[in-house]
C-alpha cells in the first residue's frame, strides 16, 4: 500500500539526505517496511520524486523497484532542493503497474500522492466520479483510485477551497463513498505540507533549521518522530532557523 514522505524547509538538502541515507530510508522501506498494517510486504511496483527546482517542481519516475536503479541512487546523492516528495508504491491488485500510476502526481504548482486504498473500486467511486467534467477523467494520469483522488482534489481547489479543507473534503467524500478506505493523503506546494492519517500510519519531525518532514515511517530512530493519531489532517509550514515551523494536527472530522 506504499509508503510516502514530503519535506519542506528554508535551506536546500540533497534527496539522498531524505530517500536513500537514513536508516530507515524510503529506500529501506521499499523493500522492508515496518508498519504496513496488513497493506503488502513490500513496495516495489515502483517509485517516484519530485522536487523544487528555481521555477517548479521537477519528477523522477520509475515502475521499477527503486533498488534496481543505479541512476536515481547516483542522482539523489546530486540533487540539492528546499522542498520534496517521494514515495514508492505497492500497486492494489487489478490496478495498473506503470510509470504514470506511481507517485507523485504534479499539477497546478502541486505534488501529491496516496498510501492506501479506496474499496470497492471502481464501482464505490462511481457517483464522485461523475461529478468530475467528462475532460478531468479522459486525463487522469491513471487508471487508479490515486489519480481520480488527485482530480477530485484539484475540482475542489478550482471551485476555490483551501488546500487543507479540499483535502479533508476528498476524505469525507470518498469515506462516505468507500468506507473502510485507507486515505493517508499528501500534497505539497514548496512551502507548506497537508496530510491526513486514515487506517494508517504516519509520523512528522521539526528540524532545527526550521524544516518539517512528513512520512509513513520514521526515517531513523530519532526519538522527536512523532505519530499522527488515525483520523487527523497535518498541516505543516516550514519556518527558519529562528522561526520554528508550525504543525497543527486536527481531527478530520472537523473539517470538510
């Protein structure tokens, strides 16, 4: 069922820094994860990056497992950004192994991604579906309950909501929808991190430089790893060295 991270902060760090070097690296996570609540084994259907770049976000993609790929191991230890994405993906059987199925997804100034599974696919979601214009489903980026996740989001911020509210409304929908789905959703626009945790795990961590990073699992048994309870919507903006970063954790029923 995957297993994703995002970071934003002031000063630039290397992707490695995040993806491949820690001990419990995302890396590490593709192919032995520690809490996948009976979600898969393993996450090697492939894996994708995306980070800032002076002008937008730029993505790394792979259906491959990510340990098979010299490239990106060499790239990740050259690639310095303030803002990241990452995850790596165990494909839902029946859904589609391929590039364009694997996270993150890009739009808008916006990076996304999804740990989970929506149930009943894709009868469950048909009504929501409909409610999208008939050009928003004739281009999602897959056939899979991700991507139409990801074109109800982008719907809801062209109709003018909020990032987080937009977010905790796909939630609600699709739980109404679906229930039983696993939702821990992840968007970032360089600055700030929204994410929720629905029927799975995940954790943040400040960072003395101001920095804030976001993941299914720890990345390293740094005691300041905190989990976020099941149910919430994370909010993170990155401050400075001198201005801590604000996290607000709220439960997601209290948003919509």
């Amino acid at each position: 069922m995957c297993r994703h991270l995002a970071r934003v902060g002031p000063t630039p760090v290397t992707l490695a820094s995040l993806v491949t070097e820690p001990e419990h690296s995302l890396l590490v996570q593709s192919y032995a994860p520690s809490d996948m609540r009976g979600g898969g084994t393993v996450n090697a259907d492939g894996f994708g990056v995306g980070w800032l770049g002076p002008a937008d976000w730029h993505l790394y993609r792979r259906d491959d497992p990510m340990w098979t790929d010299a490239s990106f191991l060499d790239l990740a230890r050259g690639v310095e950004t303030t803002a990241l994405m990452a995850a790596v993906r165990s494909a839902t059987v029946g859904m589609p192994v391929s590039t364009a199925a694997c996270a993150p997804f890009r739009a808008d100034g916006l990076l996304f991604s999804h740990n989970g599974v929506v149930r009943g696919w894709p009868d469950s979601m048909a009504d929501l579906a409909a409610t999208l214009p008939a050009l928003d489903l004739l281009t999602l980026d897959a056939a899979t309950d991700s991507a139409l996740l990801w074109a109800l989001l982008r719907a809801r911020l062209a109709a003018g909501k909020d990032l987080a509210d937009a977010v905790a409304g796909v939630v609600a929908d699709t739980l109404v929808a679906a229930p039983g789905s696993r939702l821990n959703l992840l968007v970032g626009d360089g600055e700030q991190v929204v994410a929720t945790a629905v029927d799975h795990a995940l954790s943040y961590r400040t960072h003395a430089d101001g920095a804030v990073t976001v993941a299914s699992e720890p990345l390293d048994p740094d005691p300041t790893w905190i989990p976020v309870p099941d149910g919430s919507l994370l909010v993170a903006r990155h401050g400075g060295v001198h201005d801590p970063p604000a996290v607000t954790v709220s439960p997601l029923e209290t948003r919509r």
